[in-house]
C-alpha cells in the first residue's frame, strides 16, 4: 500500500487503479492527492499523450480535397476579404500566431521581399491572425508587408480551418484553394517555429494546377 499526503489528509491508495488516478491529480477517497516524484512523471507522460492526441485530431478536420470553409474578415486598407472573391484565382491562405513575432515578421517580410514571385503565382495570398486590423496596419506599416493582413479576431476562421492549438494559439498554416473552393494543399506546423516560404508556395501551386 502507497500512502500519499493530501491537502487535507493522508490517502491510501491500494491499487495500481488508484495509483494512476493520483498520477493524474484527480480525486481519491474525496481528497485531491497530493502526486510523488514519480506520479509527476506520469502525469507529465499523460499530459504528453494528450496533447499528441489533440493535436492529431485538430489537424485532421480539413483534409485535401474538402470544400474550403468560406471566410468573410475585415482586413488591412479596411478592405473586406470573402471567398467567394477568389473564384477566378484561387487563393493562399497564411494562419499565423501574431504581428510583431519574430518568427512571423521574418515569414511576412520573406514574402515582402519575394513579392513579385508571389504575385507570378497568379494567387493571391492573404494573410490570418487573431490581432485586430489596427494591429495589422502597425505590423504592415512597420515592416513594408505587401500581403493584405486579415483579422480573425474570434478566431472562427482558423477554428474552421483547424489550426488553433491547445491554449488558443493559432498554427503556423498555409492552405491553397482552387478556383472551386476546394482544399488542394495545406500545411498545419506543429510547432511554428518554421514557415512555408516562397519556393514551397510555388512548388504547391506547380502540383495543383493541372487538378485545378
């Protein structure tokens, strides 16, 4: 028998059952159990597997193929951004986590200095975040940025999209739709430490355009 000190008092915990409940901090015997060394590690592991599971079931509802989940924001230059615009071209979409953010800053100024590329794509690119368009206009003014600058500030667009994570945070993701509306590329990062860059767009839109 493991005899563990809970808040209030000590709880006997007499089976590996009870054990992994501690490990987890949930209620044993009407007490919350206080967890060892070892049931923090555990709990660590548990926490893992979790966000492993969360995080494949986020970036599993929009797959290849899908309608592209319609979107109608606010965006920079106070322009109002729709799918239904795109029917002739398609479109890029860009979710990232936030202006000012230095891995967002070198993805935005990336596509700023390879604009003209962007633009030879003959799609164009938007970019979605959840900071307001006042927010966006500073970043772009700032830095130069040439894609329009979307705001998602409920986050509904990028929950139809699937890219935010546990804790509300947004996914680094790039999707391309085609003229249908169709999902033909995506990219969801894990950990959005990297970006698409302007050669990975062009190699999507390469791959696509003879299905588009």
């Amino acid at each position: 028998m493991l005899v563990l000190a809970g808040d209030h008092r000590r709880v006997a915990v007499e089976d590996h059952e009870d054990l992994d409940l501690a490990a987890r901090g949930l209620v044993v015997g009407g007490d919350l159990a206080a967890r060892s060394d070892v049931d923090d590690v555990e709990a660590e592991r548990v926490g893992a597997e979790r966000l492993a599971c969360e995080l494949r079931r986020d970036m599993s509802k929009l797959k290849l193929g899908m309608p592209a989940p319609d979107f109608d924001l606010i965006g920079t230059g106070g322009k109002r951004f729709r799918l239904a615009d795109y029917k002739d071209t398609g479109v890029i979409l860009a979710f990232y986590p936030g202006d000012f953010t230095p891995v967002c800053t070198k993805q935005f100024c990336s596509y700023r200095d390879d604009g003209d590329r962007i633009e030879a794509l003959g799609v164009p690119m938007l970019g979605v975040s959840p900071q307001s368009v006042e927010s966006h206009e500073k970043f772009t003014a700032k830095h130069g940025l040439r894609v329009p600058l979307l705001a998602d500030a409920d986050k509904s667009v990028a929950k139809a999209y699937g890219v935010v994570g546990p804790g509300g945070m947004i996914r680094r993701s790039v999707f391309l739709i085609d003229e249908q509306g169709i999902v033909r590329y995506r990219d969801v990062a894990l950990l959005g430490l990297t970006f698409r860059d302007v050669d990975d767009l062009e190699k999507a839109v390469t791959a696509v355009r003879p299905a588009a």
